[in-house]
C-alpha cells in the first residue's frame, strides 16, 4: 500500500508547481475538489501578469536588470586593471565589479575621504576651532603694557589676501587672517608696548612627517604643521600681507603668523614697539579678540574639494588631541582608523602614518573607500564636495567632453606611483554608482586610464523604466 501523502507535502508541491508555471509566464491555476451541486462561480477576470511573476517586483527585477547592463558596459574596461591595483564598483550596496577588494594599496589623497569623515564623526561637524588674541595683563586706555599673545587653535585656512594668487583653485574657500586685526582695534586697542609672541603648543612641534621625501617641502605640496599656521607657513608675506609675492617658500609659522599680525595691525593705525616671535602664552591672560575657524563640515568641504594636504594633517592632529590627548601625527592617524571602526567601515588593511596621504607607506583598501562614500551617503558634505570632472576642484580639467562630464563626482589621489579615482557616477540611465579605482605602480598613463573607466561607467545603459515592468492590469 503507497504512503499517504500528507497536507503539508501536498502544499509544497503545489507551491513548486506554481513557481515553475510563473517563471513560464502563464497564470498559475491551482485544482481544487469540486462538487456536483455546487453552481460554477461566475468568471472573474484572468491575471496578466502570474502571481509569482517577477513583474510583481518590478524595482528588484530592474536593478537586476541594470546592475547586469552596467556590469557588461565596464568589464572590458575593468578587466584591464594591472594585477597591483584593486577596482570596486557597487550600485547601491550592491557589488557589480570587484577586483582586488581587500588588497592594501597607496592611496594618495582619496586617503583623505577617510580623514574628512574621521573629522565630521570625531571632531562633530559644527565645532570651530579659535585663534585667540590675548595679553597677560589688562589692557588700559587702548594700550597693551607688554607682550600680545597670538595663540593657535589649529585652524588651517588663515590666510591673507597676498596669498590668494598662489591658490590653483580661484575660489578655494578661507578664512581671512585680517578679520583678527580687525577685532582687535574695534576694542580700542591703539598700541602694543611689547612683542606679539606666537603660541602654538597646541599640537607638538613636528612640522613635517618624518618619512615624507624633501621634495615636498621644496615643491610646495604641503607647507610646516603647527597649531597657529597663516599662508601655509609660506615667507612673503609679513612686510604686506595684502600684495602677492612669488619670492616664497616654507618658514616658521608661529614666528610667522606673529610678524603677519604685526603688519596687519599697523596697517590699522595700531602702534608695535616690538617683533613677531614665537613663545609660550602665559597661563594666567587676559582675552583681547577671538577669530572662529569655519566649521568643521566647511572645513572638510575645502579639505575634499581642494585636496588640501595642511588641512587633512591639521586636522588629524586635531584628532589626535582630541581623542587620544596629543596633537601629534601619530595619535591622529591612530584616532581615524578607532572612529572608521565605530562606524562600521571595514578598517582591515588599513594602515595610516599620515592623514594627507602624501606618504607612500599608507595602506587602504577600495572596500573602505567604498563603505566610506556609501555610509555617508550623497547628501553628505564630503560627498557634495567632491571635485565634478570637467567643472570643479581637482577635476575640473579631466574628463571634458565625455560622457564622465558633470556625471563622475570623485576624490583624485596622485602621486609618482600612485593615480586613484574614488566617487560616484550618474550612468546614462540614471543609476548612481559607487566607485573605488586605485592604480599602484609607476604608470604615467594611469591618470588617462582612470579616466576612460569613468567615462565608461558614466556612459554605461542603465535598467528599463519600473513602468514597463510592472504588474500588467487583468484581462477581464
């Protein structure tokens, strides 16, 4: 005697039968037990679209759609990729290319995608750092009896308006140096009977990574590091701060943003005995005028739309007082890596000993990068900051007339051995694609090779329209 077929296997073998006739495309009609004196029911409209029918997903089916015309679209391009890099390439979350995911490359500057959402997370995205100026005893009938204290509060983008000229990027965004002097003789202050002295005990007195080549320093890619810093520590500037000069180079910023003052209160009719110098503020002071910082979310704006090397180090310097204690490289770059981990990026392989980028041991991986952008997602200010190809920052020349042109919004990283691409792309059909593209080795086409990939990507078909795949209305 055959078994007895129970309720529940009868069920599953209808459900796989049903399945099978969706996936044909016909309705799914399931019989039941009928009886003689039971009249038929009147007829009811026949489904279109089957029950199971992948139309009834319509948003799932098209991204499958999608995701599979814009995988073909770029796997030529991907798969040229040499074997030292690492190639990501996700639409939302989803992984559509992913070459090397987890290798450890250089990174050059999209490193400072990292150290800009270290910042928002760590340093909060509304805090302003102070230069304050102040004098050790109170300030009577418009003098200061004795010296003037300039004390830095690791503000990166004091600058004047000498300085400006030098900027590659016209509208790089700063923090006018003059408005102090300003604020200082709107107290009524008409002389200073002593030195101005430049406290930046702030952060330590590293001014430059030890590892970084000297070429760096002498090239101009990032100026002398410290805690009270005017014109990237730049000379040229304390005789008028106001005029351009090209006799430039790198000095000692405290000294520096002291003598700076020095000129700019002058020019304001304010009387100085004495020099600009750099020294030790005493603890016991009293404040004179104060100059805010922008915020830090305009700060990291600047950071990602300029590439600016001081910034990114001043502010993993900031880091480092902040959450481990001491304004230092070491202790900053340790503080990104703690709150990349606390936001869930996936911080394995990574490896940093500076937040610029510049130096050529630093490890990341595309799978951070790419955790990264998606986690903070394109409403954030380090997204909407990104350099635009063909139209601003560090893009604004690359990629013109391509279909890349106002599409790709990504971070550049470039260095001898390194030219990286980290962003997102609008495709022709309106996806938008998470990307991390890092290219290791000594390639001087590998600018231009970025380049085409993204013009690919942008370029790349996307699904139909949700309106062609959705449930069709039932014959009636």
């Amino acid at each position: 005697m055959a078994p007895r077929t129970t309720r529940p296997a009868r069920r599953a073998r209808i459900a796989v039968i049903a399945a099978l006739v969706a996936f044909l495309g016909v309705p799914v009609v399931v019989a039941g037990p009928t009886s003689a004196a039971t009249p038929p029911a009147p007829a009811a409209p026949s489904l279109t679209t089957p029950v199971l029918s992948a139309r009834r997903t319509p948003e799932l089916l098209r991204s499958t759609i999608a995701d599979a015309r814009i995988r073909d679209a770029i796997k030529e391009t991907a798969a040229k990729a040499p074997e030292n890099s690492c190639l990501v390439v996700a639409n939302a979350g989803r992984p559509l290319i992913s070459q090397n995911p987890e290798r450890p490359v250089i990174p050059a500057s999209t490193e400072k995608l990292l150290t800009g959402a270290a910042a928002l997370q760590g340093l909060g995205a509304t805090t302003r750092l102070v230069t304050v100026a102040a004098s050790g005893r109170p300030v009577e009938n418009g003098v200061v009896d004795g010296d003037l204290y300039l004390i830095g509060g690791g503000d990166p983008l004091l600058t004047t308006n000498g300085y400006k000229p030098t900027f590659e990027d016209p509208d790089q965004v700063v923090n006018d140096y003059s408005q102090l002097a300003d604020r200082i003789a709107a107290t009524g202050v008409t002389e200073i009977r002593g030195d101005i002295i430049g406290d930046d005990s702030r952060y330590d007195t590293e001014r430059w990574v030890k590892t970084w080549p000297s070429r760096y320093q002498i090239g101009g890619d990032i100026g002398p590091l410290s805690a009270l810093v005017v014109n990237d520590g730049q000379t040229g500037y304390t005789t008028d701060p106001d005029a351009a000069n090209k006799q430039r180079k790198a000095g000692e910023p405290t000294a520096l943003a002291a003598q700076t003052l020095k000129a700019l209160l002058v020019k304001r009719g304010v009387r100085v005995t004495g020099d600009g110098k750099s020294g030790a503020a005493p603890e016991q002071r009293n404040e004179i005028a104060r100059l805010e910082s922008l915020t830090i979310s305009d700060t990291v704006a600047e950071l990602i739309a300029d590439s600016d090397n001081n910034t990114a180090e001043l502010l993993t310097k900031e880091l480092g007082l902040q959450r481990e204690g001491s304004g230092s490289t070491e202790a900053g770059t340790k503080a990104i890596v703690d709150v990349l981990h606390e936001l869930g990026f996936p911080t394995q392989g990574v490896s940093l000993v500076d937040g610029s980028g510049l130096d050529t041991t630093n490890r990341v991986t595309c799978d951070v990068l790419v955790h990264a952008l998606d986690l903070l997602g394109p409403d954030s200010i380090v997204v909407k900051n990104l350099p635009v190809a063909g139209q601003t920052g560090t893009l604004r020349k690359r990629m013109k007339g391509t279909p890349a042109e106002g599409n790709v919004r990504a971070k550049t990283g470039t260095l001898n051995e390194v030219n990286a691409l980290a962003g997102f792309a609008t495709t022709s059909g309106g996806a938008h694609v998470t990307f991390a593209y890092v290219l290791n080795g000594n390639d001087p086409k590998g600018a231009a090779k970025l380049d085409d990939f993204a013009a690919v990507l942008a370029g790349a078909p996307d699904g139909p329209p949700v309106d062609q795949l959705s449930p069709r209305p039932p014959r009636t």
